[in-house]
C-alpha cells in the first residue's frame, strides 16, 4: 500500500509540473481555450491521484480548475493553482507513508484488545454470578407480579429438569 501512494505521489510531481512550468502551461491553458481534451486529460488525472492520497486535497483541486476553466486568463487563478499543486508536490515528496500503515496496525490491535476485554468479561465468575443473580431477582420480580403464569412456568418447564436430575 505505501508503495503505490509513494508511486502516486511521484506521479503527483511529474504531473504538477505540467502546470508549474510556463511553456507546459501555455500548452495547458491554449487546450482549454481551444478543444479542452488535453487540460481534461490532465485535471482528470491529477484529481485522481489526488483522490487516492486524500480526498479533500482532490475536492480542493476541483474547485480550483474549475475557476480556471471560468476564468482562464486570470492570472490569480493561475497563481493559486500553481501555488496549490507547488504545495501539495513538497508536501508529498518527504510524507512518510509508512505511519499510516503503522497507524492502522495500531487500530487493529486496539480493537482486538477490546473485543478480547468484552469477550473476558463473558467468561469471568463475577460477570456469570451476577448474571445469576439477576436471573433469580428476575424471577422473584415475575412471582410477584404474575404468580400464575410464574407457577405455569415451573410446572411445566422447571419440574421436569428437577425430576431428571433426582
């Protein structure tokens, strides 16, 4: 997994620079003044490389080209453009992916140390004896509020049990 995002985000540079460089973006912007498929062709690309490392840097990217698109002689946008996909290549150049591994190993192990806790609780004698307990003040509950059905019970379904067992 780390690999590919390194691999993504080497692809990220090789991309941005596409854009960074001026000749290279002459070419971009005169594709989106003329048939647009080579500025689609990047700007579909490059939101998907940054889709694939995080989600909202793809959201922001979007916004962006999508203001050039409108706007495509503005140097503003441009400059804000550069100056994202400037920030996003240094800041995936030194990421080190291999703590997000890490990090879900982590969450796997603290996840299986609580289903591990939850699973002890079930088998400990402290839980079972006050499982026992509420059972029977459970069953004393019923006597009281419902002898009938209560008595029912017990002829029917504790009486035998008690015959197999003498």
């Amino acid at each position: 997994m780390t690999n590919s995002k390194e691999k993504l985000a080497k692809e990220l540079e090789n991309l941005s620079e596409k854009f960074i460089e001026q000749e290279k973006r002459k070419v971009l912007l005169e594709s989106l003044e003329n048939d647009k498929t080579e500025w689609f062709r990047w700007s579909a690309e490059i939101k998907n490389i940054l889709k694939n490392l995080d989600k909202i840097e793809a959201v922001k990217l979007s916004a962006l080209t999508l203001t050039l698109e409108q706007k495509s002689e503005s140097e503003f946008c441009q400059n804000t453009l550069k100056k994202f996909l400037i920030e996003k290549t240094e800041f995936y150049k030194y990421y080190d992916f291999k703590l997000e591994k890490d990090l879900k190993n982590i969450k796997a192990k603290s996840k299986n140390l609580w289903t591990s806790k939850i699973m002890r609780l079930f088998i400990s004698r402290s839980f079972l004896g006050i499982l026992i307990l509420l059972l029977i003040l459970g069953f004393i509950l019923w006597f009281y509020t419902d002898r009938e059905t209560c008595l029912e019970f017990v002829d029917k379904i504790i009486q035998p049990f008690l015959k197999a067992i003498k």
